[in-house]
C-alpha cells in the first residue's frame, strides 16, 4: 500500500492517519510541537489540571465510529465517557436562571416554562422540531460525504423551514438566526439561548444563516459528554490508537515544504527527524504517495509557494475572524453539590457585546457572555477540598489581553459563582496568541462547523484539492470545526483515500 505523510497532530489529523494506517498504508505524522492533540491541551499546576480547548464532546458517535473501526477496544473501553446532566445553565441579563437537562425535550421545556412563563417551552419545542427538519436536509453534505462539486446549492439553499412573518403588508421569513430569534422565539432570554451556539463559534447571529439552528438541535438530540479527567484524555486514546495501528509520529518536526513532481505529490521536507535521499532538495525529504495536511489554511498556503491547490470554483478558506480567551481558576473549597457543568453568564448588554465582537474592536467585550466549567471529576483537583474552574470567552482573533480584561471576565463570572475572588488561589490565562502558537492559526482563529446557505461563507474547503494526491483533514477543511467535525474530516480523506474520488461518505 501506500506511503503517507501527515502534517500535524490535531484531532483530525489522528482520525485520518489510524484510518488509514488500518487500511494498510504506511503513515507518519509530523508534528512541529512536542504533543498531540492540536488545540485540545491541557494545563497543570499544583495538583490542579484544566482543558484548555474544547471541555465537552457533542456527538460522540464520530469517536465511537473511529474506535470500532480501527481495532477492537471500543471508545468507552479506552476513556470514560460521562453523559453531564444538567446539560447547561443559563444565567440570563435580567437575572433570571434555568438549568436544563440533558437530552429530554419533555425536560427542556418544562425547566423552560416553569423558568421563563408558559409558551416559553411551546415557542423553544416548536423551534428545535423545524431545526431537526434542517439538520435532515444538511446532515449527509455537511458531514458525512466529500463537498459536492456543485457546492452552490448548499449555499444557496436556506434548510430552515422559518414561519412567515407579516410585517408592514409585507409576509418575509427568517434569513438570519438573529431573526428566527425575533420572529419566532420572541423573548429576550430565549432569544440569548439560541445565540450563544452561534457565539461560542465566533459567528455573528446578525449575518449568520437560520441554518445554524441546527447546533442546538445536536445538543438536544445527541446529549451532551464529558470525557472523565478532561477532554485532553480524548485526545490520548486517539494518539494510542494510532501508535496500536503502527502510525509513526515525529514530534518538534516542521514540514518545510510540500514537494510536487510532474502535478502530483511525492513527499515534504522536513527540518528534521527523517534522512534525506540522494540528489533530495532541503534538509531533509520525505517521499510519500498521499500527504494530508492538518494545518490552518495559511499554513498550507506556505508549504505549497506558487502551487494552485484550490480554484476559482472551490469554497475559499473561512476567515474565522474569532478566537477565545480561556481563564482557568484554581479555587479553594470544594464544588458545591448539584451545581451544573457548564453555565453560560449571558451578557447585559447584547447590543454592545456583538458590535464589540464583530465591529473591528480589538479586546475584551465591556460585558461579555462567558462560559463556566465546573467538572465534577476528582482527576483535576487536589482533593475534594479545592475546585477547578475554566472561563471561556468569545473575541476577536489577535485581540491583546490586559488584566482589565481579565478582570472583566471575573466581573461576569460572579454572577454564577458568587464570591469567587474570595476562593481565588491563583488563575491562568490563554490568550488568542497562545492558540496561534499550538495550531499556527493566524490570529489564534477558531474555525465554526461547516453550515448551509449564507452564500456558503460558511462552508469550508473541500479535504480533496488540485494537487494530486495532496488533501486537507481538521477543523480548517470540511465539515469544519468542533470536534465532531475534526472526527468527520478524517473518515472522508481516509475514504477519499482508499477508495478513490468515487468515495461517496460513510453509510
């Protein structure tokens, strides 16, 4: 079978590369860093431990996928999988609070009612049923087949069957999640609900299709999963795996450049970690057949100078003009009994977060929407004396941070964990450029998952490109990010792969 040479150790890369290795291929990942796992890292400091990327797995069908077809452990044989219930809090601007539970329509919309006043839950229900008809329309082109070579039509095809809406003798239908929330929700706390999805991704609900109705429905349909000891150990039975299917990693190895011979592939130069052949170019040459690149779109524009990898007929790469700052806080006092994993503290003022955001403004959001994990996994602490805690919050990719930053995020975490600087031991922050220097992304950019119509702005690249043998896996290729997707874009390059450009998806 064939040589194959992967770049970088992400998520999706690792999917790819045991696939592959399974199916009899040669496979060697190299990795600039000296750990896997791209963006999904950890962080430890005196007994306490954090996840510094994603903190829960949506859809873990992906991962359980991978591990049935590459060896005979299953997932939940090789980590813990914890079903969080429940599944979210929300802490809403006017104060208001719901905790709604995992997986349970009957669940969601009572904690709904009983929180926000009758017909909250009926407006929330009626929502997911016409988001469930969009992720039936979308679910096989966005995540389970290669990109249509008449992609177009998934761009320009709304899937959200919006609810007529009369307004000034004029009948009109959502176009834009924000007006789903306006015209069909039509409260401001629900209204907070359905947008942070959109926020958690970096994307604008203002210009962001109705089509993005489709993240919440996965975390209501699929439930939501924690990984005991943290998101990282995910990423360790990944990496195992491929060691048990006899993928090689080179770790603190940088491809230098893609090598082209007659249009075609034939290997990468490395800084290091692999001899060169006689009459080879650079320090170092790898021959390969295929090469699947795990990088950020700007990455692989500087393997390949003057290469034409895509054209004018393909999806350009997303922007991802967003990025995160994460503050991991380690807290003295145990975790209080009940309380849920994830709370989300919605800001006070949406208007001023979103121009914030999306306005070209550098920085912190003056009151920003956060994210609160709470893990209950003794793993992550000391003991049962001290909690661990992760603040997430959507900014703009680049941004600088200042402690005022910072402190503003404190600022906002209060409200779901009063008196919080008073169990402060110590905190530490990743930054935007903490997350370009473990994923080369400009900017620290984190990509949103691949999504219907909006002119296909939020489509991505498709894994296969120009070049022969060359092809695109991870959050940066199609389906995009999150984790799912990382999981899904290495299923598609192994099939398009093995079985040729006649790969039509999994079944």
């Amino acid at each position: 079978m064939g040589r194959i040479a992967v770049i970088g150790a992400g998520m999706g890369a690792m999917a790819a590369a045991a696939r592959l290795a399974v199916a009899g291929h040669r496979v060697v990942v190299y990795e600039r860093t000296e750990t896997y796992g791209g963006a999904v890292r950890r962080f430890e400091r005196d007994g306490f431990a954090f996840d510094t990327g994603p903190g829960l797995l949506p859809l873990p069908a992906v991962y359980r996928d991978l591990f049935v077809k590459t060896g005979k452990q299953p997932l939940e044989e090789c980590v813990e999988l914890v079903q969080v219930d429940p599944s979210t809090g929300h802490v809403f601007a006017d104060g208001t609070r719901v905790s709604l539970p995992n997986a349970s329509r009957a669940g969601v919309l009572a904690a709904l009612d009983a929180a926000l006043g009758a017909d909250a839950g009926v407006r929330w229900g009626d929502f997911l049923v016409r988001a469930r008809e969009a992720w039936d329309r979308t679910r096989r082109p966005l995540l389970e087949e290669p990109l249509w070579p008449n992609w177009p039509v998934l761009a320009e095809r709304e899937p959200y069957p919006s609810v007529p809406h009369k307004k000034l003798l004029r009948t009109r239908r959502a176009g834009t999640l924000a007006e789903v929330a306006a015209w069909e929700l039509r409260d401001a706390r629900l209204t907070a609900l359905l947008e942070s999805h959109a926020l958690v991704y970096g994307l604008d609900p203002r210009a962001t299709p109705a089509s993005a109705a489709v993240l919440p429905y996965m975390e209501h349909a699929f439930g939501t999963w924690y990984v005991r000891g943290g998101i990282r150990e995910l990423a360790r039975a990944v990496y195992e795996r491929c060691v048990a299917r006899r993928v090689e990693f080179r770790f603190g190895t940088s491809v230098e450049r893609i090598v082209e011979k007659d249009g075609r592939v034939v290997g990468v130069e490395l800084s290091g970690g692999a001899s060169r052949p006689s009459g080879s170019e650079g320090d170092t040459f790898a021959e390969a057949d295929f090469v699947v690149a795990g990088v950020a779109p700007g990455v692989l524009d500087g393997l390949l100078p003057g290469a034409v990898v895509r054209g004018g007929d393909e999806v350009p790469p997303q922007p991802g003009a967003a990025s995160r700052l994460t503050v991991l806080l380690a807290l003295r006092g145990g975790r209080p009994a009940g309380v849920a994993h994830r709370t989300v503290v919605h800001t006070v003022d949406r208007a001023g977060e979103l121009d914030r955001l999306f306005g070209g403004h550098p920085g912190v959001p003056a009151s920003p929407t956060v994210v609160v994990s709470r893990p209950d996994d003794p793993a992550l602490v000391p003991d049962a004396e001290h909690e661990a805690v992760t603040l997430t919050v959507t900014v703009p990719s680049g941004a600088p941070v200042s402690e005022a930053d910072v402190e503003r995020v404190l600022d906002a975490a209060e409200r779901a964990l009063p008196g919080l600087r008073d169990r402060l031991l110590w905190h530490e922050v990743r930054t935007p450029a903490d997350i370009a220097e473990a994923t080369g992304a400009e900017g620290g950019a984190v990509p949103a998952p691949a999504l219907a119509a909006g002119d296909g702005r939020l489509l991505h690249p498709s894994n296969s490109t120009r070049l022969p043998g060359l092809f695109t896996a991870g959050s940066w290729a199609h389906p995009g990010g999150g984790l799912p997707h990382a999981g899904m874009s290495g299923a598609l390059v192994a099939g398009l792969i093995v079985e040729g450009p006649e790969f039509q998806g999994s079944q």
